[in-house]
C-alpha cells in the first residue's frame, strides 16, 4: 500500500506541474505573403443554395441576383416597424 506521505507527495507533485504546463504559451505568428490572400475564397451571396428556415418566406435560385435582391428587399420590409403598423 502506499503511505499518505508519499501519496500526498505525488498528489503536490502533479499539481505543479499541472500548473507549470497551464502556464507556458507558445508563440503565435502569422506569416503573410505580400499580395495573397491566405482565407477562404469569398463568393457572391447569390451564389449559395437559400437557407432553409421557417422565418423567411421568400426563395431564390442559386446564381440568380435579382431574385437574390428582391428577397432581401422583401425580407427588410418585414422588418420595418413604420410598414408593420401601417398595416394595422
């Protein structure tokens, strides 16, 4: 069995280290490339599949702007508080 002395000795003895190895932090630096773009590649936002969800009602067509546009607008109009009570 181990004694409580040397119990309580391997008990100290992984707290601090424990607490040395919290306390180290490795450098951390960026390597830029002058005139690259190191991120992801951005895309237009009419080019991606429209969201499923339950609080937009209007749809568009992947790639197609105006409808893109118009679902926006629409979605802005929902939104506004003066058009809202307007129509109460």
């Amino acid at each position: 069995m181990i004694s409580a002395r040397k119990l309580v000795i391997t008990v100290a003895a992984l707290a601090v280290t424990a607490g040395l190895a919290g306390c180290g932090e490795r450098e951390q630096v960026v390597v830029y490339q002058q005139g690259k773009y190191q991120g992801k590649p951005d895309t237009k936002p009419w080019d991606n599949d429209p969201g499923a969800s339950v609080y937009t009602s209007s749809k568009w067509a992947k790639g197609d702007q105006g409808g893109w546009e118009t679902a926006l607008k629409s979605r802005t109009q929902n939104q506004n508080e003066y058009v809202r009570i307007g129509d109460q």
